[in-house]
C-alpha cells in the first residue's frame, strides 16, 4: 500500500482579490521505504505540496491519502495528533530546540508528543543517537555543535517516533555540499535500516543525484517523473 | 508533567536578566503587601486595644434612646431593677463574656472652693471596671493605681487638674441635680489623675457607683450603661447578633424596644480610622495584582513572539495545542511562585526582625507604643494565592495565543 496517494490535488491560496494557484490537479504516490524528492525552480510549489503531505495544510480539493489515511478534512487537533503518530520532520534550519541538549531534543516527540515510560524511550534515544553518530554529542547543546550535527541530530529526531513518512522540505539548504551529501546518505541508510519513506523537497543539483525517485515540479504541475514508477503526468 | 515544568524552567533561564527583573517586581509588591498588612494590623491592633480595654468594652447595653442623647448625660434614660436583672441574666448565659461593669454616667458642678466648672463622671463599681477595661489603671497619670479608687474618692481628668490646679490628695466638693431636679453636694478626696483620650467619655471623671447614687439619692438599683469585655475580640460579631436577638428585639409593653446595644465600633470615632486602612489595604492588594498582571503579561508576550519559530517547529512535528499552552501558563506560573515565595521569605523575615528590635512609636499623646507586627497564615495564604493566579491569569492571553498559531505562519517566521 502507498505512503501517499494524490489524486486531482488542488492548492489554491487567496491574497485580496489575487488567487495563486500553487497546486494544480496533481496526481502521484509513493511507496513505502522509497527515497523521494520534489525538484523544481523557486516558486514552484514544493514547499505547498510538502506542506499538504505534512498534514500542515489542508488541500483546496482533490485527494490525499496518508499512511492509509484521508487527510483532507483533518481538524487542528487531529491533523497535531496524526502528525506527532505518523510524521517525522526535518527542517532547512534544523529547528532544535535551543534550552534542550541533543538527547533531550531527541527525547521531545517521545515526551511531549507520544508518552513513551521512561526506560524504553531514554533506549530508544540512545538507540537513534548512536544511528546517526551523535551519541557523543548528546549531553550538548545545540549551540554547542555545527550544522551538519544539528541535522542529523534533527534526523534521529524525526526518525525516532518509528515514523512511516519523514518529510524535509530543503534539508541541506544550509549546509555545504559535502555535509550536505553526508545528510543524505545518512537518510538513505535510515530508509534502508528502519524502512521509512523520506520526501523531501530541493533545488539543490548536488544532491539531485543521490536520490531515487525525482518529481520534477513546475509552476504547480508535477510534469516529469524518473527512474521510477508510481507517479503520474500531469 | 515533570517535563512541561523542565522546558517552562528552562526557558526562564534562558532570559535570566529579565525573568529576575520581573520576579523582583513581584517580590517587592508581595513585600510591600504583606508589611503593609502586617503593620497596619498591629497599629489598628493596638488602637482598638487601647479604646476598648481602657474605656468602652467592646459591647455596650443601654436603655433604648440613651446613646442618642448622650451628650446630655440623661439621668431619665437609665436602665432599672427588672431590666438590669434581664441583662444579667442574658450574660450569664453567653459564654464570650469575659466580664461586665455597670455605670452611672453623670454631669456635676466641679468645685476646689476657688473655683467651680463642669464635669463628666462616670461611676463605677471599682473590681468590676477593673475587669471590664483592664488598660484602665494605665491611664491614671498621678496617684495610686492599685484597687483604682475607693467611695469618697475621685479620680479627676487630667484637662480639669491642670486647668483648676488641683493636685492628687486635694479635696474638692461635686454638686449635682438629680432626676427631680434638686441639688446635692457631696465631698470627695482626688486619687489620681486621669488621662484623656479620644472618644466618647474619654474625658470623663471617675467616682465610686455607691457616691453616685448618693449624690444623686438614687435608692433602687439604676445604671446608665453596662460595658461588657468579651474573651477574643473575635467573638464580637456572634455574640454581638447574639445579644441583639436577645436583647436588642424586646419591646415593653407600649411595644417599643427596651434596651439598645451597641459594639464598641459604633461608639468610637477610631472605627473609621481602622475602616480607613482596611481599605488602604485593599487597594494596595489591588496594585499588586496589577503589579503582577502587567509585568507577567508582559513578558510571557515577549516570550511568545521571540520563540514564534520554536512554537511552529513543535507544533509541526505534533505538540498539541492545550500543550503548548499550558508550557507558557507553566512558565508564568514559575515565574509568579518565585516572586512569591522569595517576598515571603523576606517578609517573614523583616516581621521578625522588627519583632526582635521593638520597634516603638507615638500616637497623638501616647508614647512608646509597642510595634509589634504580626501576620495571620490566612493573609499569608491569601497573598500568596492572589499572585499566583494572576500570575496564571496573565500568562492565559500569550499562552493562548502560542496554542493557536499557524504551524506553517510560525515557521516562516524570522
Ligand atoms: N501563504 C501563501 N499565500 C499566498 N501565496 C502563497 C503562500 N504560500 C505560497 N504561496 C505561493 O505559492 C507558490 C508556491 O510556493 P512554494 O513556497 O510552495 O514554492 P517553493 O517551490 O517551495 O519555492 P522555494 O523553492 O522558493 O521554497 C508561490 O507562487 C508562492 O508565492
Ligand atoms: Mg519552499
């Protein structure tokens, strides 16, 4: 069964009397443990797509499944709920938590979202600190460490619920390339050891070659798909 | 639980500077508070003391109409055989009373053979006025203080002594109408010297009731008014509605009310002065609250608009809303419980210390009082409580609105 199912998805924003049409009538899906990107120029609605996947924002019309379920008409609470259940998230600027250490910035979702008791999640952290090698860094702040650390700190943060979907839209924006290409690579070995799906959207060409499966986005059409099936032309 | 309160401390520390600036605020508005009360309730403490031990008891029974006419010393107006055993018989089952006096008030001519002035007396059966305003024998300036006077004896205002120069072991002559209207003299020893202070009958003489009643030739039982001293000044107010009940509500047969009774708060002009800070009281517990409510508010604002992309990242990855609302409310919360509790400590403390030097001071003639500040728990409780919630009270506003943002506006925000 697919992660994600999009069909005929619609996102129209309204500013005054201008509508912007950032999504128009996409059709796509993508497979469990697949490694996706979204491409595509500036402006291009990457971000929006990302966003309705995200359950952060809700589509204008259309479709759109999320780990078997309908997310279109998720109330607040709800749509909170089924994030901190199914969705991991990584950020462009990392978005740790500044007054808590690695560990603790780990620990969050297990915390304050989910309830894990209190011997299986500190395991659980560890568990995740060491997967992405930053076990070391974990009694840290994260003023304390370099972006590259900070963002894979940041994976073992969205991976460590047990996530089907993690989302990054931009994750090495602020990086340099090699770090860059080291995050990736670190996502890449997450999907093959933990089978989660990773989307995450880029303009960025250094790391366009890395991934598996590439939508191209253009003006919010979703125009081209490569390597792989499980997608659709718009 | 535990780590809603560990990210809320966490996130004061962060702006140590302006977490201690705001705390401060309420610690110094607690302090000032809880002094005020404290001060403020030993002065009225001491006051009320002062008035009702050393002259009006703390409740007072006449016959109906007296207190109106006061002023005139009314000889007409007394309570007679059948009542007084009424009103001794209602205090003998009231369990408050600690003691009861029964006196005579009366107007007399005041001579030293030289010459001759008004005075007011009021006579009194000596052990039982001793027991009803114990303060009393404080006030006798010149003279023997012990057993406070015997028949034949005066105890004379300080105002008359200087004015007629009349010393301690002088003999002087009283002369007074009675209730017909005829005149009698009587000669009497000064015993001592009384002094003034404010209020009704606070200038008055003092004489043996016995002296009274010949002076006057008053034959059966008549008394102007009975001072009753209760155990606890607390109990005032139930045995004062008590009393009224009992007393206050029996008609005679013309059905008009008989007696009239009176709480020493209705007599003395001091009532209003304690009255005065009680609400000097309420509106500085009223700056606190605004102290607290603008200071918190105010931060907990800023908090909420400096973290604005923290608030969008924990929400995006599934903190729900009534979280992240409570881990604000929490933060103010702290925020107010160290104010408190830090301008508590310094409060008790500063209680302490002023208790330990003893601190002393004048009011109007009397000097040396004793300051001796004291604070009830229930004050104590009542600040505390107040700060808190309104600590609470303000952080709801920006926590709320913490709770309620956009994840996506959030995240976008720089
Ligand atoms: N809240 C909004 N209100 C109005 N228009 C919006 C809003 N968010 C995005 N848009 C518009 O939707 C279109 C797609 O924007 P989006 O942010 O998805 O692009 P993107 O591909 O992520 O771009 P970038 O690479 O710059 O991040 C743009 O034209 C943008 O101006
Ligand atoms: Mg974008």
């Amino acid at each position: 069964m697919s992660v994600v199912v999009a069909e005929q998805l619609i996102k129209t924003y309204v500013a005054g009397d201008i509508k912007i049409e950032a999504i128009r009538k996409v059709n796509f899906s993508i497979e469990p443990a697949s490694f996706v990107s979204f491409i595509g120029p500036s402006g291009s609605g990457k971000t929006t797509l990302l966003n309705m996947i995200g359950c952060l924002d809700p589509p204008t019309a259309g479709k759109l499944q999320v780990a078997g379920q309908d997310i279109t008409s998720l109330n607040r609470q709800n749509a909170a709920r089924f994030r901190g259940e199914h969705i991991g998230f990584v950020f462009q600027d990392f978005n740790l938590i500044p007054v808590l250490t690695v560990f603790e910035n780990v620990e969050y979702p297990l915390q304050m979202v989910q309830s894990w008791p209190n011997e299986k999640r500190k395991k659980r952290v560890m568990e995740m600190l060491e997967a992405v090698g930053m076990a070391d860094q974990a009694r840290k702040y994260p003023s304390q460490i370099s972006g590259g650390q900070k963002q894979r700190a940041a994976v073992a943060r969205a991976l460590v619920t047990n996530a089907k979907l993690v989302l990054a839209d931009e994750p090495t924006a602020n990086l340099d390339k090699e770090t860059a290409n080291m995050v990736i690579n670190l996502m890449k070995q997450m999907r093959d050891e933990y089978k989660t799906t990773f989307v995450f959207s880029t303009h960025d060409p250094r790391i366009v070659d890395n991934v598996e499966i590439t939508f191209v986005l253009d003006d919010g059409t979703l125009h081209k798909l490569e390597k792989s099936a499980g997608g659709d032309h718009a | 639980m535990l780590n809603i309160f560990k990210l809320a401390a966490r996130n004061l520390f962060r702006y140590k500077r302006r977490t201690l600036l705001t705390s401060t605020l309420i610690t110094l508005g607690v302090v000032s508070v809880l002094l005020f009360i404290s001060i403020s309730g030993s002065f009225k403490a001491l006051m009320v003391g002062q008035i009702t031990d050393s002259m009006l008891g703390h409740i007072q029974i006449h016959k109906k109409g007296y207190l109106a006419s006061i002023d005139s010393l009314p000889l007409n107006r007394n309570l007679t055989g059948k009542q007084i055993d009424k009103v001794v018989q209602v205090l003998a089952e009231e369990d408050a009373v600690e003691a009861y006096s029964m006196r005579i008030k009366l107007g007399a001519m005041f001579s030293n053979f030289i010459e001759t002035t008004n005075i007011r007396l009021n006579a009194v059966t000596p052990t039982d006025e001793m027991k009803t305003a114990p303060l009393l024998t404080d006030r006798i300036l010149e003279g023997e203080k012990e057993n406070l006077l015997k028949a034949g004896e005066i105890l004379i205002p300080e105002l008359i002594s200087k004015g007629m120069k009349v010393k301690v072991g002088d003999g002087i002559v009283l002369v007074a109408n009675n209730k017909d209207g005829s005149v009698n003299g009587q000669n009497f020893m000064v015993r001592g010297i009384l002094e003034g202070i404010s209020g009704p009958g606070g200038r008055d003489g003092m004489i043996h009731i016995n002296d009274a009643k010949s002076l006057l030739r008053i034959e059966a039982a008549e008394v102007s008014e009975i001072a009753i001293r209760l155990k606890d000044i607390y109990l005032l107010p139930a045995v004062f509605t008590s009393l009224q009940e009992k007393l206050g509500s029996m008609k005679n047969k013309q059905g008009m009310p008989v007696f009239e009774v009176h709480t020493w708060e209705k007599i003395s002009p001091f009532f209003n002065i304690a009255k005065m800070i009680d609400l000097m009281t309420f509106f500085i517990k009223i700056m606190l609250v605004a102290i607290v409510l603008v200071s918190i508010m105010n931060v907990m604002v800023m908090a909420v608009y400096e973290r604005i992309n923290e608030i969008g990242t924990i929400a995006a990855i599934g903190t729900l809303p009534n979280k992240i609302l409570s881990l604000f409310v929490v933060e103010g919360f702290l925020m107010g419980v160290l104010g408190t509790a830090v301008g508590t400590t310094i409060s008790l403390i500063s209680i302490a210390i002023m208790n330990a030097t003893q601190i002393r001071f004048d009011f109007g003639r009397q000097t040396g009082l004793l300051l001796s500040p004291t604070i009830g728990a229930t004050d104590v409780i009542f600040v505390v409580v107040i700060v808190v919630a309104i600590a609470v009270i303000a952080s709801l506003q920006p926590a709320w609105k913490a709770a309620k943002m956009d994840p996506i506006t959030a995240l976008k925000h720089v």
